[in-house]
C-alpha cells in the first residue's frame, strides 16, 4: 500500500508530472505565471481542487456511475461535479476562511476550466486508483502542477529582463522559455520506481 | 432504451442535486456587500487613471467603504469629489490628514558598503534578483535605480546620490512608491510629521556600523532623551509615534549616528 502511494506520487509531481509530459492544464500555466506570487496562488488553488475533485468523483463514480453501467457519463459527470465543487468552495471560503479566499482571489472560478483537474478524476478511473489511491494522485498532482508553474515563474521573472532579439517579444520567448523547461523534465521521462 | 433514461435520470438527478445544494449554500454562505461601496464608487471621478493607488474606481471604491482609504485619493475628481465621498463615509473621516511617502534611508553612495558593483538592468526589481539582495551590504537600503520614481504619476520622487527622496510638496500620498519598493522601505508619514530617522536598518548595532556610517544602532539614546516618549528602539531601529511627537527635534541633536533628520 504504502510503496504503492510513494510510487504514485514520484510519478504524478516528476515523472508524468502534469504539464510537462501530460500537457494538461497549460492554459493556466501560461496566463497565471508573470509573477512567483501569483504563481503560488494558483497552484495551491490547484492543488485544493485537484484533491477535493478526486475524493468526490471516485465516490460518484463507484456507487452511482458503476454500479448503474452508465460509465460513458464519466465525463459529462465529473465536469458536473468539478463545476459545483468550485462554486461551493468559493462561497464557503467566501464566508467561512475570507483571508484564504481573497489570496486565492480569482483563480479559484478559473480553475474550472483547468483540465488537469478534470484529466486527473479521469486517469484515476483509467487506472483502477482505489479511494486512497485517487486521493493521493489528485494533491501529488496537484503539487506536481505547482511546482512547475512556480519554477516557470522564476524563469519568467529573470526573462523579464534579460536581452533578446525584439521578434520574440511578449508570447514568443514565454512559449520558447516554455520549452527549456519541459525539456528538463524530459530528464525524468521513463524513470521507473522499483515496488 | 433503459440505458438512455436511466443516464437522463442520473444526470438530471445529479444536476438537481448540485443546482439544490448551491442555491442553498448561497443562501447559508451569503456575504453582504456593503452598500456604500456603490454610493462611493458613484461620486468618483470614474477616470480608472490609478492616481489614488489602488486598482482602478471599483478597488478605491471597496478600499474606502471599508475604511482602509482615506476619502480625499481621488485625483482627478479632487476637493469636490472628496467632499462627497467623505459625506457618504460620515464626517468623521474629513480629519484624516494628509500622508506623504518618505524613505527611510540615507546611504547614499560613498556613505553605504557595497555588496557588488551592479551594472545590469536598470530597475530595483531586477537587483534584488542575485539572492534576494541588492547592491548594498545593508539588506534595508534603498537600491537606488527609481522603481519608485517611476511608478510616481505626480513627479515627486528623484534619485539623490544613490537613494530615493520625496518632493514632499509634490507628492499626494498614493502610496504608488510604497507598493513598487521590493525593499519595502518607503512608507507614507503625516504631513506635519517633520522629524523622522532616516534609517531603516534592523541588525544589531555593531552590524549596522560595519554596512554604513550613517545606521542606526539601536543605542537608544534619542528614547531615553526625547521629553515626550514618542520614540521607542525596536529591532535597533528608532521609530517614531507621530502622535505623541511635538516635533521638538531635540531627538534630531542627540543621535550620535546623525540619522534623526528634519524633514523640510
């Protein structure tokens, strides 16, 4: 059991870490890393959701999806979950943590349209992930995202101002910068954790 | 056929469900939003220009409904708008007074150790990149490349020899510089507060000494000499309580490092 969960999370933060070999989730990774501090926002946003999402929707689709043969809703069910599971957070947060919720500020609505949260309630169906399991690969996940949009913000802060040829300018060098880091990642890619 | 009206049944269950629960978590959850929040952001000049500091009318607007701001920010609306802003807050707040930026910080070139010699990109910002540190060894110090000046819309600020300065009779009290500074050393002062230590070191004093030649070091001689208790030494800093300040500047004659100075 225990090997089993060391394995999966080495596996969702480094070696098929979210962004950088699933592509899941760029859209944020993009438009949420001008700055370290935001950076970390949205991770820990990220990671909150991705855990919640994966607790709930394992159970769903267990005791309803399952045992009802109506797998071929996974999707459609789990973007329902995902969606309500966002606004309740917000409104609960809203109320009940304010200071948590306003340094989360606006990406929590943004995250339901992240795909690694709805990628990783997915793969946890695709793997046959237990309870436990689903729980964990969802935060690893979660953190696996954060570390790579606070890395790519340090990146981007010294890029900033670094000089450059005036072509590249703006998006350019952000999607190029982008790249050197996957490719870091790519270091990582087939590593296998001995059982 | 079964398999088409159980998944009609299912999500629309599902759906009801999730749609129930929200629209009662709203009513259990819900936050009031304080009205005069849209009475204040109707008087404002509606300009978005970010004079008054914040993020545009709407995040003044919320600033001062919930009285973190002061009523008279707003720039391009001026004496008019603030009247009406502040009958809406209530009369009490017209005896807000003005605050101007100050930096606390002397070390001008020459007169502050340096770290290293930084000649990249000019901006505070960038400097702060090796480490976290700048160019000075006193990790308190004005960097001294104008992130400040240049977030000033008012033309207040200037670099002097190294450290940032305040054209007091310019500024207006954003706070702009006050947010821009990664040193976070420029702070807004009461206008009639005209002594103040321009130091703002918190190492210990044989430390202090060593980085600059115009620290404080904490020796605690202005709070054991000042008639009216306004000063206390914290972290071997001296600061200020412009509350109890009579602005008798006998603090200002005592301090052996010479950094109590009076503002003009």
């Amino acid at each position: 059991m225990l090997s089993s969960i060391i394995q999966i999370s080495l596996g969702a933060i480094l070696i098929n870490n979210f962004i950088f070999s699933q592509f899941l989730g760029c859209c944020p990774f993009l438009g949420c890393s001008n700055k370290v501090d935001t950076a970390v926002g949205m991770g820990l946003a990220v990671v909150f959701v991705m855990g919640l999402a994966s607790a709930i929707c394992w159970v769903i689709n267990e005791y309803i999806l399952v045992a009802l043969h109506l797998e071929f809703l996974q999707t459609l069910a789990f973007i329902l979950v995902i969606a309500a599971l966002v606004q309740f957070v917000e409104m609960f947060l809203k109320k009940m943590v304010p200071s948590l919720y306003s340094a989360l500020g606006i990406f929590l609505p943004l995250i339901t349209t992240n795909c690694a949260v709805l990628g990783v309630v997915l793969l946890n169906v695709q793997n046959n992930y237990n309870f436990i399991e689903s729980l964990v690969y969802g935060i690893t996940g979660g953190i696996g995202f954060l570390l790579a949009i606070v890395l790519f913000a340090s990146v981007r802060e010294r890029v900033e101002f670094a000089e450059y040829p005036e072509c590249f300018r703006g998006f350019s060098i952000c999607l190029v910068s982008a790249a050197l880091v996957a490719l870091a990642f790519m270091g990582f890619s087939g590593m296998a954790i001995p059982v | 056929m079964t398999s088409i009206l159980l998944s009609m049944l299912v999500l629309g269950v599902l759906g009801g469900i999730f749609g129930g629960l929200l629209a009662f978590a709203s009513e259990i959850f819900h936050v009031d939003v304080d009205p005069k929040q849209a009475a204040v952001r109707e008087v404002l000049a509606g300009a978005n220009c970010g004079g008054c500091g914040y993020p545009g009318c709407d995040g003044y607007a919320a600033a001062v409904a919930k009285g973190e701001a002061p009523c008279n920010r707003c720039v391009a609306g001026g004496a008019e708008t603030a009247a009406k802003v502040a009958e809406i807050m209530g009369a009490s707040v017209d005896a807000a007074e003005k605050m101007v930026a100050f930096v606390p910080c002397s070390g001008s070139a020459g007169v502050a150790e340096m770290r290293f010699n930084y000649t990249g990109p000019q901006d505070c910002q960038a400097a702060m990149l090796f480490g976290g540190k700048s160019n000075k060894l006193c990790t308190f110090a004005c960097i001294g490349l104008g992130n400040c000046v240049n977030a000033c819309q008012f033309g207040a600020m200037h670099i002097e020899n190294g450290v940032a300065k305040v054209d007091r009779s310019k500024c207006v009290g954003c706070g702009a510089c006050v947010d821009v500074c990664p040193k976070n050393i420029v702070k807004l002062i009461p206008e009639s507060q005209k002594i103040m230590p321009a130091c703002s070191n918190k190492d210990k004093g044989a430390a202090a000494m060593k980085m600059c030649s115009v620290g404080c070091i904490g020796c605690m001689k202005c709070q054991r000499e000042c008639p009216s208790g306004a000063i206390t030494v914290k972290e071997f800093l001296a600061q200020i309580d412009p509350a109890k300040c009579t602005q008798c500047g006998h603090c200002a004659e005592v301090c052996p490092r010479h950094i109590i100075t009076t503002l003009k």
